[in-house]
C-alpha cells in the first residue's frame, strides 16, 4: 500500500464527497440564502445608507443588475466549484493523512485507521470551529469586519488542527505507556483542553443584529449538514477503498507466504 | 510499496499486523509538505474575501464561490 494508492483514493474520495455536498447544499442550503438575500434587499431598499447599498467598496452587493456574477451562477456553477474545490483538497489530504495513519494508530487495521483520520479531520476542521464561529448567511456580518473575522476563523482553525495532531501524539504515547482506553482517554482530553481554552480566549464575533432566528437556525442546519455530507463521503468513500487496497495487498502476501512455505 | 521483507511470524495465515504496512516518513514527507502547502493556497482561494489578499484585481472570484463560502461555513457578507 503506498502513498500514491492513499493520495488517489482520496481524491477520488474527495470528488465524489464535493459533489454530495453541492446536491445537499443546492437542496437544503440555497434556500436559505435566497430568503436571507431577500431580506437583505428588502431592508437595503428602505434604508439608503445601508451598508450593502449600491456602493461597491462597502461590501459586494447581490442585486442581479449590478453584480460581477448573477444570483443564477452562484447558486449552480459558483457553489459546485466551491464544493468540488474543497470536497478534492480536503479528499486528498485525508488520503495522506490516513497514508501517515496506516500502522501508526495502535492495532488499528487500515480501513478503521482511516475511518478515525477522517472523523479526527472532521471534527477538528468543520464541527469544532463551527461550534465556535458558526456558518452566517448573507446579510449578517459587515464588511468591514471581514478581514477581522476571517483571521479569527483561520486563527481558531488552525488552533483546532494544530490540538488533533498533539492530541494523536499524545494518545500514541499513553497508549505505549498505559494500554489502549486510558491512552484514548488521554488523546481525547489534550483535545479538548487546547480546544476549550482557545474558544474562551478567541473574542465573540455577534453581527447579527435583528436578523430573523428562524431563518438563522435553518440556515445553520444545511450549513452543518453540507459540511457532514462532505466528510462522511470522504471518510465512507475512502474507507471503502483503502479496505479494498488492502485485502488484495493481503491475498497477495498470504499468497507468496503459502508458495515460500512449499 | 512492496515489502521486501514480510514477516516470519504470521505463516500461519492469520493475517498481517497493521505496523508491518506503516510507510517510512522519509517516504511521506514529501507528498505531506506538498500537499498541505496546495491544500492551504486552495482554501485561501475559495475562502477569502479577495479584499486583503487580491491576486487578481477585482471580486470575481469572491462573487463566483459566495455561496460555497456561505455554506461551507467560512466567513463572509
């Protein structure tokens, strides 16, 4: 099993996973966005120095008459190559990732040491920072703030990938000097030590306003879900290969041991 | 990645132990940087404004993946 198989399956993985989650994004998640966008043009129209007004510098607008890219194209064309861009880079780094887990992760086979590198890279890149600065629809956030909050997003991302690894480290490490359970245990809490601090040392970012919560928690929700469907594809569709790979690797040996042994 | 050297314990036919499949890191280290290094520069792509970072010019980019962004949860308005 070498590191190309892991990196080609993962890719593939990671295909057939941006495209899961372009049919559920489309399905639940886009309208949300249309009802969001909405409102926004409804409350743009009623207040003339409203920051998403006509005025470009303030922010994008998405009124169909002025924009770069109409509404059409970003909810088909524009949200596939959103999807399938990150379903093919994260697919393949779990690829490697679950390359670099092979053997390494106790007496794990390889279809369960890659199931867990693809749960562990869920919950580390999506559930947690979600949990954190959760998804906001159109019409909630400034403009102005936008540089702020994408280097808090990437700031506590980084956080959280950075707390797996160590987490994974020190697991494998307990596991050598205790056994199994308390060295999970171990690797779980490193987790969500690192993870509950930063969450408390990150600032709050709140620009919700009056924005409707209704519509926030439905949003939310095809939110979460568009980025499950891409991680259950990846770790489903790459833990189904990776097992595949193996068993033939597997005959293969049985094979030539059973030959030498005649 | 071939193994050369399989193990004498297990003719027994009761299966490979997974640390006999483990690939080198000299091996991995490679396609590691490199991938993480392409994975990051595509995020960077899809997730951000085109505001603090612009190459190229303009919010085409920004405005063709809004949805995506939206919905995959990166920051955005």
């Amino acid at each position: 099993m070498s590191t190309r198989t892991f990196l080609v399956q993962g890719l593939v993985a990671g295909l057939l996973a941006g495209i899961a989650a372009f049919v559920v994004a489309y399905t639940v998640g886009e309208p949300q966005v249309d009802r969001a966008i909405a409102l926004e043009e409804a409350a743009g129209a009623t207040a003339a120095d409203h920051e998403h007004s006509d005025d470009p510098a303030a922010g994008h607008s998405h009124d169909d008459e002025d924009a770069v890219v109409t509404r059409a194209t970003q909810s088909t064309l524009g949200l596939a190559t959103g999807t399938l861009a990150i379903g093919v880079v994260l697919g393949g780094l779990t690829g490697l990732l679950a390359a670099v887990g092979l053997g390494r992760l106790g007496g794990l086979r390889p279809a369960a040491s890659t199931a867990l590198v693809a749960l562990l890279g869920a919950v580390s890149f999506s559930v947690v920072p979600f949990l954190k600065y959760p998804a906001t629809p159109p019409a909630v956030g400034s403009g102005e703030t936008i540089d702020n909050r994408t280097a808090l997003y990437f700031g506590f991302l980084a956080v959280s990938v950075l707390a797996v690894l160590a987490a994974v480290a020190v697991a494998r490490a307990a596991v050598r000097l205790w056994s199994g359970v308390p060295g999970v245990v171990a690797g779980a809490a490193t987790y969500a030590v690192i993870v509950v601090v930063a969450a408390l040392a990150f600032p709050k970012v709140d620009e919700l306003g009056d924005f409707p919560a209704g519509l926030l928690w439905d949003f939310r929700v095809a939110s979460l879900l568009t980025l499950l469907a891409l991680w259950a594809v990846i770790g489903a569709a790459l833990t189904v290969l990776v097992d595949r790979t193996w068993r033939q690797h597997d005959a293969v040996r049985a094979r030539r041991e059973l030959a030498a042994s005649l | 990645m071939a193994h050369a050297i399989s193990s004498p314990t297990s003719i027994s036919g009761a299966g490979s132990a997974p640390s006999d499949l483990v690939i080198p890191a000299r091996e991995l280290a490679p396609w590691l940087a490199f991938g993480a290094l392409f994975a990051m520069s595509v995020l960077v792509l899809i997730s951000s404004a085109q505001g603090a970072i612009t190459i190229p010019e303009g919010t085409a980019i920004h405005e063709w993946v809004h949805d995506g962004r939206h919905l995959l949860g990166f920051p955005c308005h």
